[in-house]
C-alpha cells in the first residue's frame, strides 16, 4: 500500500479516546448550592450529548461526542454519588459553613467548606477534604490550628 494512503496521525481516533475525569474516592459531600450546580452540569452534559447525537455523523465530529460522553458519566456519577449534608450550627468549623482565620503575619481570610466539585478558592470556598479544612473542622473561635506549617487563629465561625 502507497504511503499516501495512511495518515500518520489519526485526529479523530485520538479525540475518541478521551480519558475520563477522575472521579473522587472522598464521600461527596454536597451543600444545596452544590447539590443543584451538580444537578445543572449533569443536564448541560445531556444536552450536549443529545445534540451529538442529533448530528447524525458521529465520525464528523468525534471530539464532540466523546467530550459529551465523558462528561455524562462523570456528572452522572457525582450525581449517584452525593450526598447533601446539612450545615450544623454549633459553633464549630463544619461542612457548608464559613470560617475566619488570622495567620501570624496579621492577614485574616475567610473561607466556606464545601464539596470537591463547589470548592474554587478564589472565590472562598475550600473543598472539605483540603489540607485547609481538615486542619480547621471541629475547631471553635480562639482555637488555634497549624496550616501550610503556620498557626493560625480561628477567629470566627459563622
């Protein structure tokens, strides 16, 4: 067979083979607001399977329908897998709930524990089975806790 008759690289095998997104070992544990952002993604990713689909020629766009179907199974297994979990308000760092802590350096932060999938540290939230949160749940205001190598101080739970 002539060499001009193969492709050496094969696009559309490639983009078929998209590895699926790693999903989690820890309980998912979802806040509400988590639990509905789930809930909105995993109908996001059966519409953009379904519209795929309706295509008609898989084989034009290949990346599409792989893209559409891993993200179905991936949202489609957090979805089984969630587990919405009531904020406790007893005073103490608890998932869903919002904590202030002051570093030695004088600088305060706050953040909100929430599941692995609502946790974006820019905009405050941390995920529940972080380094951050682990150090930090069960403590009360006054508590002190060691983050990152540093102490730090609880100064407010809300």
């Amino acid at each position: 067979m002539s060499v001009a008759f193969t492709r050496e690289e094969d696009l559309e095998a490639t983009a078929a083979d998209l590895p699926d997104r790693p999903v989690s070992s820890h309980p998912n544990w979802v806040t509400p607001e988590g639990l509905e952002a789930i809930e909105t993604a995993l109908a996001a990713a059966r519409a953009a399977y379904a519209s795929a689909q309706a295509q008609g020629s898989i084989e034009a766009d290949r990346t599409a329908m792989a893209r559409a179907t891993r993200d179905l199974r991936y949202w489609s297994a957090r979805r089984a897998s969630a587990q919405l979990v009531e904020r406790e308000a007893d005073g103490a760092v608890r998932f869903g709930g919002s904590v202030t802590i002051e570093r030695e350096d004088g600088r305060t932060q706050t953040w909100r524990i929430v599941g692995e999938d609502q946790a974006d540290p820019k905009d405050g939230t941390v995920s529940h089975v972080s380094p951050l949160a682990r150090a930090l749940i069960g403590k009360r205001v006054g508590d002190e806790a060691v983050v990152a190598g540093q102490a730090v101080e609880v100064t407010a739970v809300d």
